[in-house]
C-alpha cells in the first residue's frame, strides 16, 4: 500500500468576526472546528514521530494518514488550537518564527497582513510602494516600476494582482532596508504607532510554547526571521537555521532525535538542503499543493495542502 500523507497547513486561526481586523486572511474558529471534526472523521490524524518513522524507518502510516500543521506562531494558536487539540489527544506540528516568539519583534509579513486589513484598497498602498521605488531608484540602485511589476503584480489563487504586488515588494522584492521603512511607514499610517505591544499580542511566547510542547504539542523550525530561505546567502540560511534550532532546543523540542522544518512561504533550494542535510534534518515542508507520498517525495520537500482546501 503505498504511504500517502495529507498535511495540512493552517496560518491565522481566529474569532475574526468579533476582532478588530475581520479583513486578515485567515480561518474562522467555527470553520477550524468544523473542519477538525471532518478531518478527525475522513482521517487518521497522525503524530509528527509517525511521519519521521515513515520517512527514516520505512514503517507504515495509516490509512488517509494526515497531520496538522500551523506556521507562523500566532497567539490564537496558544489560546484556541492548543485547548482543542490537547482535549482530543490530537498532537498540532507548530512551526514559530523565533524572532516574533521570543523577542516580541512584528514580521514583516505580518506588517504587510495587517497595513492590507487596514486599508480599503490595495492601490493606495501600490502606489505608495511605487513612489518610494522611484525616490530611491538611482541611490538604491533598484529596478524600475515596470520591471517590479512586471515579474511581481500576478494574482493567485487566493489575492489580486495589486494585493500580490504590495506583498511581494515588502516581503522579498525590495532591498531590506527599503522594505521594512515602507512597510514601518504604511503601519504607522493604517494600523497603529505602537508596534511592539501589537507584536506581544499578535504571537504565542516562548513560554507558552515551552508549556505546548511539554503538553505533547511538537515544535519544529520555521527560520529566525521568516525570510524567504531560497533568496538569502548560504551564511544567512545557516544562521536562520542554526537560531531556530537553539530556540527549540530551549523550549524542549526533541532536535537531536529528530527535527522538521516549514520553510517561510515555501521557499527552498538545493543549498538549503544541503544546510539541512549537514543538520540531520529530518522532515521538511513546502506549500507545493498535493498529498505526500512517502515512497517516493525526498523528505525535506513534503508538499502540503492548505486548508481552504478543505470544508470549513
Ligand atoms: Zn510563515
């Protein structure tokens, strides 16, 4: 029979309609718990260990195995998916950032998140973002706007074309510095001066994490700063993935047994591997939609569905 693995990756998990920003996209709690009961029904909801011994030991998964994954370390993952996973003896693959988690610091992508909640319409921010490119364009040395938009302004299967565009210039398009004083502009301007305190409520802590994973709750590597892994050096790969390894070993996660990654906006190349590969990695994530087959898929680059996928 051949070893077939569903995962399923969830990011915002929330009551939107009774929150601040019902614009984020994302879950709500309803759906998320209609959704466990189809999955706990349709599936057998795996344990990561089951999937590494899969991957190591070739042992079998079940039939319609299928494990849960949530990335980026937001706070309802504490407060809503932690109670309802615990109480059902299901385990949830939790894959933090750590700078959010355990410096309180506000992501990029979660600035970008929130400034486009905030704003009736992506153009305005568009056009900001295109007005500060050509400001910096002989200075920075940038490309120009047609170009940028050329490569970047496509719609998918979830955001416009003008959303896509703003999102992808200040996740990863632009030069660092140039990104985050626009998006640090745009946040300002939308959404709130106070940044950190918005941070220290948007993500779990290291603590809460800690308690997660002593509760049965697996942790697993998500980067440091949730770059886009396959657009950095192989010494930013390294420290990414070196940091986030000090930061499961501190809250209890079993590295030396085994670990898993998801990689930032499922961005990975083979030089990141090869960083892996020196680790003893054992399991990695990408957002390549289909199930998992674990005779033939190379471990490291499991795809995963999403869960709009899925009734909710
Ligand atoms: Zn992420």
């Amino acid at each position: 029979m051949p070893r077939v693995l569903t995962v399923v990756m969830y990011h915002y998990v929330r009551e939107f309609q009774r929150s601040r920003y019902p614009k984020i996209k994302g879950l709500e709690y309803s759906g998320f718990v209609r959704q466990l009961n189809y999955l706990a029904e349709n599936f057998t909801l795996v344990r990561i260990q089951d999937v590494v011994d899969a991957a190591r030991e070739n042992e079998e998964l079940p039939e319609n195995a299928a494990l849960l994954t949530f990335d980026d370390g937001y706070a309802e993952h504490y407060d809503l998916v932690f109670p309802l996973l615990f109480d059902r003896g299901i385990q949830g693959a939790f894959f933090p950032p750590v700078e959010p988690v355990r410096d309180a610091r506000l992501l990029d992508v979660n600035r970008v998140h929130f400034v486009l909640a905030s704003c009736d319409d992506p153009a305005k921010l568009s056009e900001y973002v295109d007005e500060r490119v050509r400001e910096d364009q002989r200075e920075m040395q940038l490309d120009t706007v047609e170009s940028y938009r050329a490569r970047w302004a496509h719609p998918n299967r979830f955001d416009d074309a003008e959303t896509i565009y703003v999102k992808r210039m200040l996740q990863t398009a632009l030069p660092e510095k140039l990104r985050r004083s626009i998006s640090k502009e745009l946040f300002a301007r939308f959404v709130t001066n106070d940044e950190a305190a918005f941070a220290s409520e948007l993500y779990i802590s290291r603590d809460q994490a800690k308690l997660m994973n002593s509760c049965g709750m697996y942790f697993g590597s998500h980067g440091f700063s949730h770059y886009w892994l396959n657009e950095v050096s192989r010494e930013k790969q390294e420290r990414e993935v070196d940091l986030s390894l000090d930061f499961l070993r501190d809250i209890g996660s079993p590295v030396d047994k085994f670990w898993a990654i998801c990689y930032p906006f499922g961005g990975w190349n083979e030089e990141l591997l090869t960083v892996l590969r020196k680790r003893h990695c054992t399991l990695g994530f990408t957002t390549r939609v289909a199930a998992a087959n674990l005779d033939s898929d190379c471990p490291l680059t499991l795809p995963r569905f999403d869960t709009n996928d899925f009734p909710q």
